[in-house]
C-alpha cells in the first residue's frame, strides 16, 4: 500500500487502464483451452493461436492508424508491419527453441 493519500485509487485506476492487455489476451487463452478436452492436439492450438494473433496484430495495427486519421494504404502498411513484428517474434522463438 501507499503511504500517500489515494494511493489505491491511483493504483486500481492504472490497473483499469491496463485493462485492454488483459482482453486482447482472451481470444487466445480460449483457443489454447480448447486443446485441453482433447477437441485437438496441443501443438495445433498453438499454431492455430500464433496464426491468430499474427492476424490480430494485423488488423489492430490496420484499425488503431485508422483511428489515428491515417489513409487505407498507411493503415494497410502500419498492419502489416505490426505482423511482421509478430512473425519475428515468432521465428526468434522458434530459433530458440
């Protein structure tokens, strides 16, 4: 706790402005707990999440530059430059493994 006064509004007010983290995580957790009742194995949840948020990255990056006021060609390559930062990701983990 805080010493200071307010101190744990302060801190549930930052916890709610992270909040967006915790909900863009949701899709993938749900795709990752199908494969526990054996609907699928687990390396094909997990290709079929890295696909997803791969596609994800995409339009979240297309839509916040839209939201930014940017054109359709300038959303359209701030998207896919957020994929490739995800297919980095990606490979770098596949390399380290």
């Amino acid at each position: 706790m805080s010493a200071e006064r307010g101190g744990a509004r302060v801190g549930l007010r930052a916890m709610l402005a992270e909040w967006p983290v915790v909900v863009a995580a949701l899709p993938t957790v749900a795709l990752l707990l199908t494969a526990v009742p054996s609907w699928w194995t687990e390396s094909q949840a997990v290709e079929t999440a890295l696909l997803l948020n791969t596609l994800l990255l995409a339009g979240w990056g297309a839509w916040t530059a839209r939201r930014a006021g940017r054109g359709w060609a300038a959303s359209l390559r701030a998207g896919a430059a957020d994929m490739l930062i995800g297919l980095v990701i990606i490979s770098a983990n596949a390399l380290i493994k």
